[in-house]
C-alpha cells in the first residue's frame, strides 16, 4: 500500500503557498475524472448532519451499500455522537452487478484500477476561509495511521470563504485506494500558521 507521511510543517507551508489559490488553478480541474473538484454547495445533496460532512455516489459507476454498524478504527470522526458508528460504504457497480445472475463474475468484474466516485457534502465544524485546502485521506486499517501523521492521498483545492463545502472525489488505486480497506477524509486549511480541521468523516470501499 502506498503511504505517504503527513509532515505538518510541509502541509502548512503547501498551503501557505496556495492561500491567494482561485479557481481554475491546477488544484482543481473541474474535469469529471479529477481526484477533486470543489462543487457549488447550493447543488449538492442535502446533509442531515449539523455540522458534519455526508457522502453519496457521485457517479453511476459507484453505487452505496448498506452498512452495518461497526467499530470505528482509530476513533470516530463524529466526535459528538454516542450512538453505534454508521460508515457508508461504496463499491464499483461493477462489482455489484456479478451477484443479479444475468452475468458472469468475469464480465462484470471492474477493472483494477477503475475508481470510486464520491459526492462529499455538508457543513464544516469551522467555516472556510477562501483559500487553498487540503483534503487528506488516512487508511483506517493502519490503526496508527492518523497518530502517526500517514496518509494514503493528499489533494488540494481552494475554497471560497463559508460554512458549506461539497466536492466530487475521484479514488483510484492508482494513488493508493484499496478495495476492503475504510479511510477517514478530513479537511484542513492553516488558519494564523495554525492547522485548522474543517470537517472530516469515514467511507468504507468495497
């Protein structure tokens, strides 16, 4: 699996960087297979969480599963609830369509580096500034992962100053994703040489 250390002090330099960062720099495409886009929150799906971030299929070619509750490794993201840990989880159609019986595992087995799309929506815990953030993705089956400052991806993209954020994500194993494995999405901005968490929650790929 490929991991890369978060060194705090390069992140805050990245973003010290990019803070003047507008739309239509590199950071952010807009392309439908870029790993990040930053979308218009007006558009996005509605998220029952006050604050917090929900994610949905952000494509046909990805499709949510039900999920369990289950344990949430390396702690939850929903720091304020009490109740059993709810992560959604999300597999390539593909992958799903094998179990119908009209097709072969073999025909409809997506290739290894089809990706998932997510739609990330919601209200942040600390509103944006308008600037370049970062959005780092942390693999859960790492129980140290996040103590130990690793992650599976970075990107970056500016935002424009708010409490609302959506965003398309692409995951490819090509930078890192596995299928089995859950990751902790979390979103930062250096706020007066402070690193700022805006918002962050859990997906599961299958």
């Amino acid at each position: 699996m490929v991991m890369r250390v978060f060194v705090g002090g390069l992140a805050m330099v990245a973003l010290a960087g990019a803070a003047a960062a507008t739309p239509g720099d590199p950071f952010d495409s807009g392309h439908d297979d870029a790993p990040l886009t930053i979308l218009d929150p007006a558009t996005a799906a509605p998220c029952p969480q006050k604050p917090g971030l929900c994610i949905n299929a952000g494509a046909r070619s990805t499709i949510a599963v039900a999920a369990a509750p289950m344990a949430a490794a390396a702690g939850s993201a929903d720091k304020s609830s009490k109740a059993a840990i709810v992560v959604p989880r999300f597999s390539r159609a593909a992958s799903v369509a094998a179990s119908d019986g009209t097709q072969t595992a073999a025909a409809v087995t997506p290739p290894e580096n089809a990706a998932w799309t997510l739609a990330l929506s919601g209200t942040l815990k600390h509103p944006a500034w308008a600037g370049n953030a970062l959005f780092l993705f942390f693999d859960l089956e790492d129980p140290d992962s996040i103590e130990n400052r690793q992650f599976t991806a970075l990107y970056q993209a500016p935002l424009k100053a708010g409490p609302k954020l959506a965003a398309r994500l692409v995951l490819s194993p090509e930078d890192g994703f596995r299928p089995g494995h859950s990751y902790r999405i979390r979103v930062v901005q250096l706020i007066n040489a402070k690193e700022i968490v805006l918002g962050e929650t859990d997906v599961s790929l299958l």
